[in-house]
C-alpha cells in the first residue's frame, strides 16, 4: 500500500518514504510515525497513543518523542512554525491534516476517503445487531499472485485465522462459509460489518513469488474505519503448511492483545453506570499488558469490580490469581500475604470455568510459587491446550520448567512466545527467562545477551536486572555485574540473597546455589 500526500509518498510494504520521486532516508521510527499518523489522520492521536504505537508501550523520554516528530516534519518539508501536514493540538495530541490518497502498490491511487467502492453482488441486508463479545469477521485474503492456482494458499492463510481466533471463546468469530462470501468482491468494510453484525474486520493479501511468500494481515476496527494493527510476514516457502502454522500463530497472537486495548478505549468512553463485568475485565487487561507496579494495581482493582458483578467469571477470577502472583514474583508484593488471595481466585476460576484458559494459568502460576511443580506444568499445559496460542502461557511455562531444573525445555518455550508474540508487552519478560534458561545451562555470555535485550525493550524490567547481574557474577565481568546490580536495587529495593533463596521457587538445590553464587560475586548480600 502507497501513502501520497503533497509531493511525498510513503510505501508501506517497502518502507521507502520518497518525496518528487526520489528516496529519502529516513530513520524507521520517524517512517513508523509517519504512517501511523497518516494511517489515523481521521482523529488526534495522544501521547500514549504513540508511545504504544511506535515503541510498543516502553517507557522513552518526550524529548525523545520531540526529535522524532521534528524529524517527521523535516521529511515530509513541514515545521513545527508552519504545521501544514503534522499539527499540534494543545494538550492533546498530533493530528495529520494532509489530504492522503491511498493505492495498492503498482495500481492507480484512489482517494483515501472518499472513493466509491463496488457493491458486492448480494443485496443489502439489515445491520445484524452486535453479540456481547468481541465480534470479528476474517476476510478470505486477496491471491496477489500472478498464478490464480495460489488461491488455495491465500484461502488457507484465511481459514487457519478463523480457526485459531475460533479457539478464543471470549470472541465471537464469524464462521467460514459467512466470511468467504465477500470473496473476490470490492466491498466496503462497514458493509461487512452491518452484514455480519461485527465489530471488527480481519483483511490481508498473499504475494507468492518463486520460493518467497509475503503474506500482510491488519486488523480494522469498524466504529472508527482505523487500523488497530497491521504487520507483513516474509518467508521462504520451503513447506506451505509450515509457513501457514507460523503465520497465522504469529497473526492469531498478535490480535489478541491488540483487541483487549481496543476494548479498553471503547470501555473508558462509555458512562460508569454502563460497565458491566466484561467491560471491567478488558479494562484490567489492558493495565496488566503494561506490565508496572502501579498498573498492576489498577487492575486489580478492575478485577475485583468485575466478580463483584459476577462472582462466577473464570477469565476475572484467573487474571486476578495471575496478577497477584505476577506481582508477587517481580517483588512488588509480599508473597506470603498475596498467595492466600491468589490460590482461592485461581481454585474459584477453574470451578466456575474448566475450560478457560487464565482459569488455568491462574492455578498454574499459584502452583509454581507453592512448589508443586509437576501440578503447575499440568496446568500450563491444560490451558495451552485450550489455546495454543495463548503466549502468555507459553512464556510462564517456560519459567516453570526453568525452576523444575529443565532449562533446555524452558528456552524452547520462552523462544516459542516470543515467536508467537514478538512485539509483545511481556516480550522483555520472554527474554528474560530465555537469559536465565541459559544462566542455568552455563551459557553465561547468551545469557548476558539475552538479558540486555530484555532491558532494551523494558529498562524497569527486574527479572532481567537479576539473571544480568547473576550472569556477569559467574562470567567474571566485574564492571557489567556492578552497573547490573546497581540497577537491580534501584528496581528491586528488597533485593538480598535471602529474597532469592526464600521466594524463588527452584527445586534443584544446585540451580539455587548455582544462582545465589552468581550473585554474590556481583556484590549482592
């Protein structure tokens, strides 16, 4: 897709920005800003819009965010004097004020806003009203290939989608058959959505081309007309099956996510009086995704709301069991007080819905801290089951075969998180136990690079402060252990031997000493 506004353009699958036709440099976060400003040009984008957009909600300075807005208006021959393209409203936000005109790549552009589109075939039926939950509408993805026989591939892409999103019970997803029908047919999105009584819209293309495939998928919230997410995927087609299971994993991960912060921001808008349980529970989320102290409160609270309106609600009852025992393990709270609370929301969630997977997650995470190791990987394992493509899950499996002395395992599945989920909010913490699964495997110098990556997405991140400071301690890198331990305190104040001896739950005795030892030659006490 081609962005064309004044003498600029911006091509989005090749992520060329070029103004009077020629190529521009320019860094790719200012060209990330740059389309999401003109892809949400319809609304002012605040602050935090863009700190999640284009840094995936890490915590950077505004004068950071300053230089990349002047460098955006440097490019596209505006200034912060002028504002004829990017202006700022005060107090409020950015909002792109260019008339931009959208093309498919190597096609003529079409007004972005305005342009007709077909009607499909089949006659205009009355908006179906929306379902109590998320309600989402997979569109069969367009075969840009030159061969009309890779319509099977594209068409599968689609299906795969539909059935993972299936596995999510807190969706309503449209069925196959239901979606198919637009197939081939220039339709406007609220067409589908008043057609089938959606929400939100799944759309994407499929370019295969020799042995390479590329395959772009963006998620389209309906009440808006904006992009919630979009991505492509590059890949060598060495076996079609495989490459569909990685796509839609990655594609199945990703929205899930995005669509709790969706939720969220139409939850917010609504008065109080209208919040029911679920709303609450979206609300909540969307605070625990961001993965700090404070937040980690608020959702909390969020969740205790939530079962005071329906005391039965497994999802509610299994995040709250999560949140507290999260907490709990990044030292934020006392374990011994938090672990009461965390065990009956966890037994309640799994009693009012044996088949939610946080219910199990939940349960899982309480077992881990109360040593029942072989309990808590059962339960993991459970609510994998129910969704596999629950990266969370995948991740807090991977630590808990990390305490249970079966690190090679719990590499692999903290790196199967981070594939299903790379730009992740807990994609830091994925990191983090990958470093400390090498920390146990001796692997002191990828367990130090695995730990800096962590605290490049996430500097307030502690787990990755505390295998970072262990690590450098048994490499014998003094000064890299004594800035780490440093920061380790600054993040975790309680820090000590005894903490970790105490609260972490390792059941080898020789991966605890292996860990404390490490430590104490960083300096800590």
């Amino acid at each position: 897709m081609i962005l064309s506004f004044d003498d600029c353009e911006i091509d989005i699958e090749r992520r060329e920005f070029r103004r009077a036709g020629v190529a521009v440099h320019v860094e790719p976060q200012v060209f990330d800003l740059l389309v999401y400003l003109a892809q949400n040009r319809d609304r002012v984008v605040s602050k935090d819009d863009i700190f999640a957009s284009i840094w995936e909600g890490r915590i950077v300075s505004d004068s950071t965010l300053t230089s990349r807005i002047n460098a955006a208006r440097k490019a596209v021959g505006d200034t912060g004097r002028e504002q004829k393209l990017i202006r700022t409203v005060a107090r409020k936000g950015l909002r792109f004020v260019g008339d931009v005109r959208m093309q498919p790549d190597g096609a003529e552009p079409l007004d972005a806003l305005d342009s007709p589109l077909a009607e499909a075939n089949e006659p205009s039926r009355a908006a179906l009203p929306l379902p109590d939950r998320p309600a989402i509408a997979v569109l069969p993805f367009t075969n840009m290939s030159d061969d009309p026989e890779q319509e099977y591939f594209s068409d599968g892409i689609s299906e795969d989608i539909i059935t993972g999103l299936s596995k999510l019970r807190w969706f309503f997803v449209i069925a196959r058959n239901s979606s198919f029908i637009y197939k081939g047919k220039a339709v406007h999105m609220k067409q589908v959505a008043e057609e089938l009584g959606v929400g939100y819209v799944v759309e994407g293309s499929v370019r295969k081309s020799g042995d390479r495939v590329r395959i772009t998928a963006q998620l389209n919230d309906v009440s808006t007309g904006g992009h919630i997410w979009a991505e492509r995927y590059d890949r060598d087609l060495a076996d079609v099956f495989a490459v569909q299971d990685e796509i839609t994993e990655a594609i199945v991960a990703a929205i899930e996510p995005q669509l709790y912060a969706a939720e969220n921001f139409r939850a917010r808008r609504k008065p109080p009086g209208s919040l029911d349980a679920w709303d609450l529970v979206m609300r909540a989320l969307s605070h625990y995704w961001r993965v700090t102290r404070q937040d980690n409160v608020v959702a909390q609270a969020l969740l205790e709301k939530a079962i005071a309106i329906d005391p039965h609600y497994g999802q509610a009852l299994g995040v709250l069991a999560t949140s507290h025992t999260f907490s709990a393990h990044m030292g934020w709270a006392d374990m011994a007080t938090v672990a009461p609370i965390a065990e009956r929301a966890a037994l309640a969630a799994v009693e009012a819905d044996s088949e939610d997977p946080w219910a199990h997650h939940g349960l899982a995470y309480v077992y881990l801290f109360a040593r029942r190791f072989d309990d808590s990987l059962a339960e993991f394992e459970l609510a994998l089951r129910l969704n596999p493509n629950f990266s969370l899950a995948q991740g807090f499996y991977g630590v808990t075969l990390c305490y249970s002395g079966r690190w090679q395992e719990g590499d692999l599945a903290a790196r199967r998180a981070l594939r299903l989920s790379p730009r992740d909010p807990f994609s830091p913490i994925f990191y983090g136990i990958a470093a400390y699964a090498q920390f146990i495997g001796h692997n002191y110098d990828e367990a130090i690079r695995l730990a800096h990556e962590s605290l490049r997405q996430r500097g307030d991140f502690v787990g990755g402060h505390r295998v970072l400071t262990a690590a450098a301690g048994m490499a014998g890198q003094k000064e890299v252990a004594r800035i780490a331990l440093q920061e380790l305190r600054r993040t975790q104040p309680n820090i000590s031997l005894a903490w970790i001896a105490n609260e972490l739950p390792m059941k080898e005795r020789a991966d605890r000493e292996h860990y404390l030892e490490g430590l104490r030659r960083a300096g800590l006490e």
